[in-house]
C-alpha cells in the first residue's frame, strides 16, 4: 500500500541536539526507520498515530496537543496519520 510521505523540517541540528517537526496529512506515513539517538515527542496538534513495528505488530498512540513521551535509541517503526486532519509533533533527538 502506497502511502504519502511526512514531511519533515529540520529546525535545529547541531552537536547535542536535532530538532525536527513531522507534518502528517491524513494517512501519510515516517516510513519504516530506526532511531538512532534517544528521543523526546511534543504533539503540536492532536495526534492519533498507528504505529507498525517489524514484527508485524501493529499499535495505536493517542496524544492530545501539548502531551510530550520519550524513547530510547534503536526503536524502529512506521508512524501513520490514523486520523482525518494534519496531525504535527515536534521530536528532539539527544546526540
């Protein structure tokens, strides 16, 4: 299944931290990744996300704006808008 793409904007990125905002239509997609640096996620809008992992699992993320979580390094996943409007998260990856 095909999907749209985030879109990504890099807002900061130097020797500590990168900051970047997702931008999500309705039912865009990360596409598969692996993170490599600790992370920190602040929902900008309201997001309803499907996360699909590697093993074939599938899970569901609710977040109101404002509601921030963290990961550590190495999750890999494929974030998808599973809500009807843009959904926008800002996440700060610690280098």
């Amino acid at each position: 299944m095909s999907r749209a793409q985030a879109e990504a904007s890099v807002l900061v990125d130097d020797a500590r931290v990168r900051v970047t905002r997702f931008d999500f239509a309705p039912g865009a997609e990360t596409g598969w990744h692996r993170h490599g640096h600790d992370y920190v996620i602040v929902a900008v809008t309201d997001c309803a996300m499907r996360i699909e992992q590697p093993d074939g699992g599938v899970g569901q993320a609710r977040f109101k704006a404002g509601e921030s979580y963290r990961r550590d390094k190495g999750v890999e996943h494929n974030v998808i808008n599973d809500g009807p409007e843009t959904m926008r998260f800002v996440e700060v990856e610690l280098k």
